[in-house]
C-alpha cells in the first residue's frame, strides 16, 4: 500500500505516510473533533480507511503516545489522552478553587474517617507527641468526574469532629476553615516527589499498579504558627501537575561574591 487518503495538500504529500495520517490524527484531537477519552478507530479500521500498511499506523500511533496525545490500552486499543489542568502553587489555594476558573469540576468522596494514634511522620507534622489521638480522613477526589487523588488528611480530634458533620463534597477544607470555622489560614508547607502506584491507589485512581503518581504532602498552619492539617495525596500523573513562577532577583541578591564558587 502506498495511497493515503486523507487531508492535506503539496507539503503534506512530500512526508512519509505515517507521518501525513500522525498529523491528520493530532489536527482532530488538537481541533476537538476526536475529544479526550474517546476511542480512535482500530489498527484495521484506519488501514482501511486511509489505505496504509498496519505498520504505518503503528509508527502514526506511536508517534501520538509519545507526544502524550494519546494513550494505548492492550486489547482495548488507542484513546484519547485526557488533558493535564495545572495548579498554581504560587499562592496558597485550594484544588476547587484553583481550578473552578477554568471551568472544571472538583469533587470529593469520602472513603473513611477514623481516629487513630499519630504515627511519628504525622506527629512531626502537626507537631504533637506521637500516639497522640488524631482524626484520619481519605477522600477520593474527581475533576470532571474522572478519579483525580486519593488524599490522606489528619487533625486533631476536636477539629475532626467538626469536620465528620461538614460538607466538603464540593468545598475546599480551606474554604471550610476560613468560612464555616473562622479559622485564619497562614501559610502552608509543601513537599513533592514522584512515586509508583500501589495496588490500593491504583485501583482507587483506575490505573494499573506501578503507574506514576504524584505525591504531596501540604500542611496548613494558621497565621499564629500552629499546625492544623496535614494531607499527603497521590495525583494521577497523567493528569495533574504543578506549575509556578520563580523569580531572579537583582545582581547581588543573595548571590555568592564575584570570583567564589555556588
């Protein structure tokens, strides 16, 4: 097989095949005609309707996973990739907040609540004896509906209490500190670092186990300096990450003299 039948005009009929049918797939992804998470036609049915080899189409393919447009699923077949929102963590917010402007939708699911004794990770964090008594809350949190985060979050037992009767399927615990608690949030701390998906998360997350995650770890202090809330959360990879914007200072601001080493 040697045609191509598909759009394009003199330039395009000067690339190989595999890369004319690559670029006629990424346009209707990119133009939203083929939309996140839909399936694109099977090996056989773009062979046929394009009148290419099968290897063609599997260098096309490859080329569109690589660029992370698509996903491959064996025995299932090739699907739109789902595309990454990103959180700015240049100011302190929460993930609804943070992305309620583009239009997205934040839910959360609670999977269990109990208390429990503070391991010495936790303690450290909330900055109490360890074994002391804490509230330990997982939520499964879902942006557009789709499994986003599996979250861990513990405080302290009296704040937890508050929190079991709250409503936070839709809010923030930001938001509910700040506007039901008339708690002052100051500042927080975050930690992150990149991991493989256990079995639990990943089957929470609906990905295969030893999928990359992403993992955070934020605690909240109020404007007085005490530790409030403590939550590490496993992000689907795919599908989340972070951005921010560090700034250079001028010549000479916490800069090395000229002439020694960094």
């Amino acid at each position: 097989m040697s045609s191509y039948r598909g759009a394009g005009g003199a330039d395009a009929a000067l690339k190989p095949l595999y890369a004319r049918l690559r670029d006629d797939l990424r346009a209707r992804i990119l133009e939203g005609r083929l939309r996140p998470l839909a399936q694109l036609p099977s090996e056989s049915a773009l062979t046929a309707r394009h009148g290419v080899s099968r290897i063609t189409v599997r260098q096309a393919l490859a080329d569109l996973q690589q660029e992370g447009l698509i996903v491959r699923v064996h025995g299932k077949g090739s699907f739109v990739s789902r595309p990454q929102v990103a959180q700015d963590v240049t100011r302190l917010q929460g993930l609804a907040e943070a992305l309620a402007r583009d239009g997205h939708e934040v839910r959360s699911r609670a999977l269990s609540t109990r208390d429990v004794a503070a391991t010495a990770a936790v303690a450290e964090r909330l900055q109490v004896p360890v074994r002391t008594p804490v509230t330990e809350l997982t939520t499964l949190r879902y942006l557009d509906r789709q499994p986003l985060s599996i979250n861990v979050s513990y405080v302290d037992r009296a704040l937890g209490d508050r929190l079991r009767k709250a409503r936070h399927a839709t809010r923030d615990f930001l938001a509910i500190y700040e506007q039901e608690f008339g708690l002052a949030i100051g500042h927080a701390e975050v930690e992150i670092d990149a991991q493989a998906a256990g079995a639990a998360v990943a089957k929470a997350l609906k990905q295969k186990a030893g999928a990359p995650v992403l993992h955070v770890q934020r605690v909240l202090f109020t404007r007085d300096g005490r530790a409030l809330h403590f939550e590490s959360s496993r992000y689907r990879g795919d599908a989340f990450r972070y951005r921010l914007r560090i700034e250079r200072g001028r010549m000479g601001e916490g800069a090395p003299p000229a002439g020694t080493g960094t």
